[in-house]
C-alpha cells in the first residue's frame, strides 16, 4: 500500500504518479488559462500540431467525449486522459475502440474507403505543403488492407482491427503525420522486434520517457510537480476510501 512504499512510482495497482504527472503536465501546457478545460483550439497544439485538424474535429464533435463540457466545444481533464493514452497506445483494446468510432463517421460500424480517404487527403495536403513526397491513396489502400486483412473486402470492422497486430501503424496513417512519417522511415526489423517484446506497452514507454523529459527540463519545477503530487495523493485516498 501507499503507505509502505518508498517509491510512489512503483504503485500500480490504479495508475503510478509518473503516469499521473505526465498526463498532468501534459494538460497543464494546453490549458493556457488553468480552468481545467481545453478547447478545440487548444488541442490543435498538442505534439507541435501533429495531429489531424479533421481528427480534432471528430473529437470534439461528441463522438468520444463523455463528460457534460463536451457539449460546450471543451474538453475535461477526464476526457484528456483517454485521449492521451489513446494517442500514445494504439494497439490496446480501448484505443482501438476509442480512435474506431473517431474514424467512423457515419458511425454504420464499418470504416469504408471513402472515410480513410477523407483523412488521408488532409495527410497529403500537409506533406505537399512540406514538399514531402506521398503515396496516392489508392497505393496506399493496397497496403493497408493488406495490413489489416478484414473478413470482409473493402470493409474495415472493429473486429478485424482488434486481431491486427499493428494497429498503431493503421490509425497513425490517418491521424498523426509525424507519427507516420516516423514510421515510414524505420528500419523493417525494428518493427518486427516491437511485436516480439509485448512485455511493456507503447504507453508504459511514453509515460517513462516523457516523466524523465519533464523531470530534467526545469530544476525550477518543484512547485509544479509539488501541486501535482498532492493532487495525485488525493485521488489516491479518494480511491482507497471508495473502494475499500
């Protein structure tokens, strides 16, 4: 328990405070005016901008957001986390549902070529404008039904999407340029080992690199990370009180 550990980083029986303080921070550099609501505009600025403004559209458009802010254009702290663990773990379940009903527009269940090249066509749009040579979506359609394999021809279901392995690789082609192009760019192999060591999640790497960042950027931080530690032991509590 909290109490007999030393190192707060080492609960993980709810989440680590070096989770908590990454989304925190992470939330804090948007939200400019710390009323604990982000707007559409905010989150345009997350990553340098590397997510699709017609993504973020989707987003706020009510499709994944479950809080009463939502309604008003805003993002809750609640919502940000999902969409941060989303965005940075692709291959899990909850995101495979999370970014399947942000790319279902019609919400029919079926992610039809027509919508994949709605959001491709805003990837190609940035890359012509960075002189960044594309693949023609139709090129492009071979290899990601080939990636995905669906039951059914031309049809992308939920259900195929959970039994692909490389899902993060799917949904980044239609939602974070920088994170395809990245991709684009690896060594094959480099892939294939990601697949052969499941040991840690794609989240779990991101949460321990960026605590590290935000830890030794600013040695002047400590109030900020004292604020985020007291909040963090107070979910905690909130939590501990609750359920036992």
């Amino acid at each position: 328990s909290i109490e007999y550990e030393d190192d707060i980083n080492l609960i993980k029986d709810y989440f680590s405070y070096e989770h908590f303080y990454v989304i925190y921070c992470k939330f804090w550099e948007l939200d400019k005016d710390h009323d604990l609501l982000i707007s559409r505009e905010d989150l345009y600025r997350h990553n340098n901008y590397s997510i699709s403004a017609r993504v973020i559209d989707r987003i706020f458009s009510g499709t994944v957001m479950k809080s009463k802010d939502s309604r008003d254009g805003l993002m809750s702290y609640y919502d940000f986390v999902w969409f941060l663990i989303s965005e940075e773990d692709k291959r899990s379940l909850t995101s495979i549902e999370y970014w399947f009903r942000v790319l279902d527009m019609d919400g029919d269940g079926v992610l039809s070529m027509y919508e994949l090249e709605y959001f491709y066509n805003e990837q190609i749009e940035q890359m012509r404008e960075r002189q960044i040579e594309f693949m023609p979506f139709n090129d492009l359609l071979c290899q990601i039904l080939d990636l995905v394999k669906p039951h059914e021809p031309g049809k992308i279901r939920l259900k195929d999407l959970k039994q692909c392995k490389m899902t993060n690789v799917f949904f980044d082609t239609f939602i974070n340029l920088e994170k395809y192009l990245e991709y684009e760019q690896r060594d094959p192999f480099a892939n294939i080992r990601d697949l052969e060591s499941p040991e840690q999640s794609d989240w779990d790497k991101y949460a321990a690199e960026e605590y590290e960042n935000l830890v030794s950027e600013d040695v002047n931080n400590d109030n900020q990370e004292m604020y985020a530690l007291t909040i963090y032991i107070y979910i905690y509590i909130y939590i501990y009180i609750y359920f036992f």
